[in-house]
C-alpha cells in the first residue's frame, strides 16, 4: 500500500480544530485564555485578560464532572504530568457543551509546578455531525483489516471487525455478520 503527497497532507484538516487555548500560572492562581475560552467557561473578557483564580473557571463545569476534573489536575500538578479529560462545561452564551481539555504542568528552575497551558476541543456533537467522521474511521478500519488479513494476523482481524461492526451499528447500517444457529 503506498500513500500519496496529497493524501498526507490532507490528513492533518481531518481532525477537529482547537476552539480554545489557555494558561494557567499555578503560583499566582491566574488562568488566561483566549476569547474563545471565556465564551465557553462563562466569564467576561476582562477576567480571562487579566487572569481569573482556577477556582472561578472551575464553577461552569458541570457539577457531576467538577469533583473528577478538580482531581484530575491535582494529580497532574502533583505528577509534573499531562491531562487530559473529556467534560461538560456550562455557560449563558454556549449552553451545555462537551469539551476535551488537555494540558500540561510545566515546572520552574526549581522544579516547582509553575505553568499550566492547554486547549480545548467541542465534542458537542449533532447526529450529522457524527456521520463524517464515523464513516472515516469505518474506511481506516476497512484499510487496517485488509493489511491484516495480508499478514496474516487472524486475531488483529478479528478485533477489527468488530470494530468495523460497532461503527456500523453505529451508522444505522445494522449488522452485516451472520447470525449463528
């Protein structure tokens, strides 16, 4: 199977643009975002620019996420790590969205946990919306099947298709395997 020029290139447009970035000063308790960022989590213009306490971005989370992404960047700040989590934001503009966060603790000369930047991805999502890109996964799970097969790897096949089966179902297109007796 050989790829061409075009085709790779292409292949970075297929994902999703980032609809928000932001920066988080761990020591002076200041989070900074973009426009974009303010819409989503609720708060004024002026508090992204000149910097809001975590504590204030953290009240448009949606309640039954708030606990689990509190814990999520402790243990990120703790770690010296990455993160990474999908959960419901809420605000007077944007309504209910579904967003994925990921960031990254960064330390000072010290070694201290002092910077915080990260963006974000609306995975809020209508049905047509979704059709595209299942049907995308579906022809890359087709092409991942077929080299597979080619190598013979029965048990990679097997996955496969029953990923192949699942976005189907998805799709609406119902089931394509046979029914055993």
């Amino acid at each position: 199977m050989t790829s061409s020029p075009e085709r790779d290139r292409s292949m970075h447009m297929r994902y999703p643009p980032i609809d928000g970035f932001w920066t988080w000063d761990i020591k002076r308790d200041r989070v900074y975002g973009d426009a974009n960022l303010y819409a989503y989590f609720g708060l004024t213009l002026e508090e992204f620019s000149h910097g809001a306490p975590l504590e204030r971005w953290m009240q448009s989370i949606d309640r039954e996420d708030r606990t689990r992404v509190r814990l999520a960047i402790r243990k990120s700040v703790e770690q010296r790590a990455g993160f990474r989590e999908v959960y419901k934001v809420r605000s007077d503009k944007m309504g209910l969205r579904k967003i994925l966060a990921v960031g990254q603790c960064h330390v000072d000369g010290a070694g201290e946990a002092a910077l915080y930047p990260g963006w974000f991805v609306d995975l809020t999502q209508d049905g047509e919306c979704e059709e595209r890109p299942l049907r995308e996964i579906h022809s890359h799970v087709e092409q991942a099947k077929e080299i597979a097969q080619s190598i013979g790897h029965d048990l990679l096949c097997y996955l496969l298709d029953n990923i192949e089966e699942e976005v189907r179902q998805r799709l609406g297109e119902g089931s394509r395997r046979r029914k055993s007796s």
